[in-house]
C-alpha cells in the first residue's frame, strides 16, 4: 500500500511540475495566437494560394507554421482556401505544416524541450510541408466535393466573412477568440497529453527508453504511435518532454511531434474524399520522407562532435515554484473550468 501510494504522489508531483512549466509559455502562445488572428486577414491567405505553384506550397507553409490550429480544426480552414481557388500544393502544405506547429507549441516547446527543439520543430514541419506541396505538384487537380467538413471547434474556425471592425475591436476579437475557443479546443488534448506525460516519467524505466529509443527503427516506431492518437502539436509537446527524459533520442521525438498532430483518419478521410487518392499519397509520403530525414539529421548534428551541437532538455533545470508559473497556471485552470461564455457574447 506504501509503494502504490509514492507512486501515486509521484506521478501527481511530476503532473504538477509539467503543468508548471508549461503553463506561462502556454498563456504567450494563446496572446500571440489572438494577435494573428486580429491582423492576419483570411481573405489575403485565400489569395495567395490559387496557382499551382512551389511558390503557393511555400506560402502555405508560411501561412501555416504560425496558426495555433490542431489536428481537427485545421481541416475546415483547409478546405475552406480550397473551395476558395487554393490549388492541391498550397492546400497539403498548408494541412502538414499547420497543426505539427504554431505559435503556442512553440512556446510550449521552449519551456519543456529547449531552444534546440523549439527551432527544429517548425524547421522540420516547414521542410515536410513544403515537401507535401512538390509531391501535389504532379497530382491532376480534380473537381471539388462539396460536402460540409464538420470541425471539432465550438465555432467553425474557417475564415469565412470577415466584417469591417475597429483595431481595438479586432484585437479585443482575436484575443477574446485565443482565451475562449481556442483554448477550449487545446484544453482536452492537453490534458490528456500532460496526463500520459506523467506516466511515462513515472512508469517507463529510463533505461528501456535510452536503449529502444534510438536509430530509425525506433523513428519509424515512434511514427507509427503518433499516427493514431489525434492529438494536437501543443499537447504532444509534455509527452515529447517525458520521452526526452527517459533517454529517447532528440531526433526520435521530433518525429513524433509531427506524426502525431498531422496524421489521423480524419484528415486522411478528408484529403482522400475532398482532393483524391493521388494528393493523399503525396501527404503521406512527404510526412513519413519530412518527418525521419529531420530526425535523422536532428540526431547526426547533436551526435557529431565536430559540430559541437549541445542538446538539453530544459525540464529538469527550470525554477518550478516560480510566482509566474503558479500564477498562469492558476489563470488557466481557471479558464478551463468557468463559465466564460457570458463575457463573449457580451463583447460581441
């Protein structure tokens, strides 16, 4: 009874300091999402991704890195661009490179993976994406279907009509949008995320990890655990985290950050019914070729000496009692649970 109950305040102890950690870069990600979602008019992305082009994949990745949108609720803004004149590669690009990254994963990252991850995980998800929009290059473009693409939003989070506001009514809009819809959709994945964290940190011996977790056999393990999950970039990033503490390889976790949020049946289901069987392929084989060469190439330039290329996860070094990090933890628990939709409605 002892040992189940150390276990027990153990895992409870290592949730609590992950939830710490992460928690005030979390509530940076979610400011900065609401400022992109204030200024960025969808209209104008729209516009940049009709032609059939490298430059439009380039533009969808571009467009796509920054936007805090996870696995499901990037897929009604994709199809929304491609019934608006996106073409096939600006499309796939714009859905591998959006929900692997944005702007909150990538604080979230900093916190809880280091500065060297949180630089290569929007690399590799550029690189995939870009990949993504060549391979669509050589696809036929075929008529549209139709058919409504339900998302997991509270409120879709396709663009459509964008009304004529005031700047502080849009940035009132934006962040009002970031704190209530936004995090509505985060807070499920990234509980459950933080909750799965916790248990590898608590239950995976360090040394089973540290001796399997290494190579491209365990690239391609990792990639085969994050396909079916459904889980968004930001709550991936805690189970990355616990995986880089018990000795997987900074190159394997990399390739789990972008199986995991790019690939699941819905998007698969979507791409394959709404642009073909040849745009899908392309999909896959840019993410399973994007996804091992970055990890490949992570793990050789923190392996060459010659590089000199230090890695660390930052977990372990962080303050986690600071005022801050209780602080903004406090905010969002706070967030999650009360009912914030009253302020919404009367803001409109």
């Amino acid at each position: 009874m002892n040992a189940l109950n150390e276990t027990l305040s153990l895992y409870l102890e290592q949730l609590y300091l992950l939830s710490l950690d992460a928690a005030p870069w979390l509530l940076l990600g979610l400011l900065i999402a609401g400022l992109i979602k204030s200024y960025i008019p969808a209209k104008f992305i729209e516009k940049q991704l009709k032609p059939a082009t490298l430059s439009s994949a380039v533009k969808g990745v571009a467009y796509g890195v920054p936007l805090p949108l996870c696995s499901c609720s990037v897929l009604p803004v994709a199809l929304g661009l491609k019934r608006n004149g996106a073409s096939n590669a600006a499309t796939n690009a714009f859905l591998v490179s959006t929900p692997t990254t944005g702007v909150d994963s990538i604080a979230v990252s900093y916190a809880l993976l280091g500065p060297i991850m949180a630089v290569a995980r929007p690399i590799a998800a550029a690189i995939t994406g870009i990949l993504a929009g060549i391979f669509s290059l050589f696809v036929k473009e075929q008529a549209l279907n139709t058919t409504a693409v339900k998302s997991c939003c509270k409120k879709s989070c396709a663009s459509g009509e964008e009304k004529a506001l005031s700047p502080l009514k849009k940035l009132s809009t934006g962040l009002i949008y970031a704190f209530t819809d936004l995090f509505a959709d985060l807070k499920k994945w990234l509980l459950i995320g933080l909750f799965i964290a916790g248990a590898v940190q608590t239950f995976v011996p360090a040394e089973t990890m540290a001796h399997y977790g290494q190579g491209i056999g365990a690239m391609f393990i990792a990639m085969l655990i994050g396909f079916p999950m459904y889980i968004c970039a930001t709550a991936s990033t805690p189970i990355a985290a616990s995986l880089l503490l018990t000795g997987v390889s900074p190159g394997t976790v990399l390739v789990f950050l972008l199986a995991g949020p790019a690939c699941n049946a819905a998007t698969l289901g979507v791409i394959k019914k709404e642009m073909g069987t040849g745009v899908l392929i392309a999909y896959l084989l840019a993410l399973v070729i994007g996804a091992i060469g970055s990890g490949l190439t992570l793990d050789y330039l923190i392996n060459n000496e010659l590089l000199n290329f230090e890695f660390q996860s930052t977990f372990d070094a962080h303050d986690h009692q600071t005022w801050y990090s209780q602080l903004s933890l406090g905010i969002l628990v706070l967030l999650a649970i009360s009912p914030w939709q009253f302020f919404k409605n009367n803001t409109k």
